[in-house]
C-alpha cells in the first residue's frame, strides 16, 4: 500500500510540472503578445523600438508557436508509449521531445527553461536502459545551459521578457515579474520534488528486490535441506529394501538346507547313495543363497 501510495505520488507531481509549465508557457507568451498589442495601440512603438535590442517577430504567430507547440509535445508524450518503434528506440521521441521544447522556447525568448525539466522527468520515467538514460540526460542538461538568453541574444535576434516589461509603469512591471519568478521557482521546486520521489521510489524498489532476494536465498536452502532430507530417506529405504530382502534370501536358503539335512539324517541309514545326492542339493542351494546375499 505505501508502495502504491509513493508511486502516486510521483505522477501527482509529474502532472503538477506539465501543468505548472504549460502555465509558465502561456503566461509569458500572452505577455509578450498583449504587451506589442498594447504598444501598438497607445502610440508607444517609436518608444518601445528605441528600449529594445531587435524587432520581434509576429507576435501572434509566436504565441500560437508556442502555445499549441506546448499542447503537441503533451499529445506527442500521451502517445509515444503505444507506438511500438518508440519502445524500441527510446531516445528518439527524447530528442523529438527536446526538439519541440527548443521551439517553443525560441518564441518566448527561452524565458521558460523549465519545459527542460520535463524532458528530464520523461527520461527517468520512459527511457529503460541506463546508457541510453544517461545519454538523453545529458543532451537536455547542455540543451539547459545553452538556453541562456543572454548567450543566445548574440546569435538569435528576440527580444527578453524584460524588455516587453519596460513598457509598464514600475507597479505593473513588479507584479507581471513576480508572476513569472513566482511560476519559474515552483517549477524548480516541483523538479526537485519529482527527482526527490523518484529517487525514493527507486530506493524502495532496490530494498524490495534485496528482500525478495533474501527471500529467494532462504527458499533455496529450505529446499536444498529438503532434497538432502528427500536424499537421506531414500537411502534409509533402499537399506531397509536390501535389508528385507537379504533376510528373504537367508530364510528362504537356511529353511531349505534345515529341511534337507533333516531328510539326510533321516535317509542316511537307508540309502545312503540317496543321501548323497540330496547333500548335493543342498550345497547347490548354499552357493545359490550365499551369491544372492553377495548380490544384495
């Protein structure tokens, strides 16, 4: 049951990232989309222009982008598990995943890295084998370090969620970044938590193998005890089978000769070739009993 309940709880969090990041996407996407409307529409884009570093691209498209790019790469991982090439080759759909993840960021000038943290948590829930695990988890982790506004400005013309605030007045602009910082640390607090469970999780796991293990060792000396328990009662049965049947033997054989030397003494007086003969018997019947007791 607590097992049950600690793997609950790690999906629990694995959804409250997915969704805490799908937030974070929309939020800064609607900002940046609503801010050039805004900008537009009050007379403010000579301004505007002059406090940035480059144009912006179509401010719908990049919200549409990013937005619905968001919701195909959460269809894309609902579906991965059922197509049968995915199971096969676990670290393509991982690049598909960093792919899509490196689109959206693009047109919300990668002020959402945490969609990262996802592609990690897939790679510790899907990816089976420990290499090719590694692998993924090392590719996002560079991808993580090279989303960096400040280095990426210098190849990429966009321009910074800062920027877009520096139309507002100081209050608008303070609470618009606290909603984004606010949105950004739980999704780091929600990545530590889910790398916290799992990490939990496996540890459990391992201390349940290591008992089954245990378990397995102890059922296997009880039966190795069995089999030589099993081994000592045949040998009890086959002494007490050799036993019977060299009694058997020596009844049948010294019954005989009993009966035969007491004919003899009876006979000897009479006919004494007679006599001879039936001691002749009797010796044939000696030898026959003492090679069968020899044989058992």
């Amino acid at each position: 049951m607590i097992q049950d309940i600690k793997k609950y709880n790690v999906w629990i969090v694995y959804v409250c990232m997915w969704l805490f990041s799908f937030f974070t996407v929309w939020y800064i996407a609607i900002v940046m989309y609503y801010t050039l409307v805004h900008v537009t529409q009050s007379g403010y884009a000579s301004d505007f222009i002059k406090n940035i570093s480059t144009l912006s691209n179509v401010p719908i498209r990049s919200f549409y982008i990013a937005v619905f790019g968001f919701v195909g790469l959460f269809c894309f991982v609902s579906i991965r598990k059922k197509i049968r090439f995915f199971s096969r080759h676990q670290i393509i759909p991982i690049l598909i995943e960093l792919g899509l993840s490196l689109l959206i960021m693009k047109n919300i000038s990668f002020s959402a890295t945490c969609i990262l943290f996802l592609i990690i948590a897939d790679s510790l829930l899907y990816v089976d084998k420990p290499v090719d695990r590694s692998i993924c988890i090392i590719l996002v982790f560079l991808a993580y370090m090279l989303s960096n506004y400040g280095y990426l400005s210098n190849y990429i013309p966009m321009i910074s969620f800062q920027e877009y605030l520096s139309v507002y007045n100081s209050k608008t602009h303070g609470l618009l970044l606290g909603i984004e910082v606010t949105l950004s640390n739980l999704n780091i607090v929600l990545f530590i938590a889910y790398i916290f469970l799992y990490l939990q999780k496996q540890m459990d796991e391992t201390q349940k193998f290591a008992a089954l293990n245990a378990e397995l060792k102890r059922l296997n000396n009880q039966l190795k005890g069995y089999a030589n328990l099993r081994e000592k009662m045949g040998e009890t049965k086959e002494r007490n089978r050799l036993a019977r049947e060299i009694h058997d033997t020596l009844g049948h054989t010294l019954t005989g000769l009993s009966v035969g030397l007491e004919a003899c003494r009876v006979m000897i007086d009479k006919d004494v070739n007679v006599t001879k003969a039936q001691l002749g018997i009797l010796e044939e019947s000696a030898k026959r009993g003492l090679t069968d007791v020899r044989r058992s």
